[in-house]
C-alpha cells in the first residue's frame, strides 16, 4: 500500500461502483459491496482510490450516494490506502462544496477536471481550480480533453501549479510527448498518468503515479506491470503490457465502464450493470471484452 511521500503516488484504480437491481427496476448502489471492493484492492497491493470518477458513474448519482461513496472508501480504506474523490460538478461552488465534503470524511486530496458545461476559456479554467482549492486539500487537476472539450495544455497547467492550486495531473490526452513538455515548464507538478493503454509509456517517462482502470479487474498484474516499468525493468513489463493491452486499450473508449465491469465479472469479481444512459456492449464488443480478459486469466494474470 501507499508508502510514498505524496498520496497520489503509485497506482491508484478508478474504483468501479457495483450496482444492483432493487425495486421498479431501478439499479441501487451496492455500498456494502463497494467497501468490499475497496478493501480488496488494497489488500492487493493498489496504492489507494478514486472513488467518484467517470468509471464510478457519479454524473449518475444522487447527492445522497454521492456523499456516502465518499465515506464509504474512507472508512474502507486500510492505513496507508490513499482516497482520492473526484470532485467535478458543472460549476466551481459545487465542485467546492464536493471538496470539502471530501475533507470532511477524511480523504486525503481531490481529483478535479475543469468546468464542463461548456468550452471554458483560461480564465475561467484558472477561476474553476481558484475556488475549488479554498476547500484546503490538495488538487490533483485532471485533463480529460475528449469529454470535457477543455484542454489542459502544458502552459496552462504550469500556470495553476505556479499559483499553487495543483499538485498534480492526470494526462488523459493520450499524447505522451505531454509528459516531457510538462516537465520543462513546470519541473515540480506531477504528471500521473491517466489513460491506461499508456501506462508503460508514463512510467517509462518518469510519471510517479498511475490513476488506473483495470486494476479493478487485474490488481496484481497492474501493480506488477507498473513497478516494472517504474524501476526500467522492461524484461518484465513488456510481456505483462502486451498481454493486458487489449484490455487496457478499452479504458479509452467510449464504453469503458462495461468493458471494465465485464472484465470484472469474468474474473470472479462483481462488475455488474450500468445505470443509463450507458447501454450494454454490443455483442461484438463483449466478445471481444471477453477473449481477451479469458486470454489474460489464461496466462495466470490476477
């Protein structure tokens, strides 16, 4: 577990939120199910969570289940175990309010895109991350340029990190020249990676943290093919990646959050349903999903 100088060091999964059928069809929360999670891949050697990101549907979640995901990994979480919430909201007050509702139930930094109702300029960008950092925890800024339609280029992120309202950022662009131009203009910011069909590259290029998807289905083999990478021992990382790639592949695409709930389910672990307006993969796709994630298992991955 996580025993580095700053939190969001490591590998951190993007924690999966089981849901299940309860009445009039509709799909509750499973919390009891989600601590279980949590406390399992942290016995599994994952560095810490991130509960309330994209792969946890939170932009489908109630205010109530919003807030009680948040306590929940908390109080799952063994000593040592980083919770990291992701905190985005359409506006910076509500952003706030979920950051400080983070501090609150005890989790140690936050996990912040920039505003996302609209194509927002520098300005407001710079306002966003401004507000959302009175709430007093650390700010780990994630650019994720597909969904938001914002990018969070080099320039700009070296101008919030020079303000101190970012410790950190999750690069999603895929573009992994970003690490290096980050690095020259603003040396001190943490570029973590974000993207999991990546994730050799990050590592190679220095990246002290990995913001992950798949470990919900293959912790072992992630945080093995990570400290591989991380200590330049390619011998080892290099078959672990190829072989996970055709999973890890799917953490960019559209339909991420089945794929990683399939692979899930097929593993042994529960994945579930997702609430709308996520459909179920397409047939083509789930048996892609699943020769793959099979392959894998084959190959003695965990």
């Amino acid at each position: 577990m996580n025993a580095h100088a700053k939190p969001w060091h490591g590998v951190l999964v993007a924690t999966a939120l089981p849901l299940r059928e309860a009445t009039a069809g509709r799909l509750a929360v499973d919390f009891d199910g989600y601590a279980e999670h949590v406390a399992w891949l942290a016995a599994n050697g994952c560095d810490g969570i991130v509960p309330n990101g994209s792969l946890g549907e939170y932009q489908t979640l109630t205010d109530d289940e919003r807030a009680r995901v948040v306590a929940t990994a908390v109080a799952a979480a063994p000593d040592g175990c980083t919770v990291l919430p992701g905190v985005a909201a359409y506006g910076a007050d509500e952003a706030r309010r979920w950051a400080e509702q983070a501090a609150d139930a005890g989790a140690q930094a936050v996990m912040l895109l920039p505003p996302n109702a609209y194509r927002a300029d520098r300005r407001a960008v710079v306002a966003h991350y401004r507000e959302v950092a009175r709430a007093g925890l650390p700010v780990v800024a994630y650019n994720n340029p597909y969904d938001t339609k914002v990018d969070l280029v080099p320039e700009l992120l070296a101008e919030l990190h020079a303000e101190g309202l970012i410790t950190a950022v999750k690069e999603f662009s895929g573009d992994v020249r970003r690490a290096y131009r980050i690095g020259e203009v603003a040396p001190e910011l943490d570029v973590l990676c974000g993207s999991d069909d990546v994730a050799l590259e990050l590592a190679v290029a220095g990246s002290p943290g990995w913001i992950a998807g798949y470990p919900n289905a293959f912790p072992r083999a992630s945080v093995r093919l990570w400290a591989a990478a991380t200590a330049g021992d390619l011998a080892t990382a290099l078959p672990l990646y190829r072989t996970l790639h055709p999973l890890l592949r799917w953490d960019s695409r559209t339909e991420f959050v089945q794929a990683i709930k399939l692979s899930m389910d097929i593993a042994g672990r529960y994945g579930g349903p997702t609430r709308q307006p996520r459909a179920p993969l397409t047939p083509e796709h789930e048996e892609t999903v699943r020769r793959a994630t099979e392959k894998a298992i084959a190959e003695g991955l965990d």
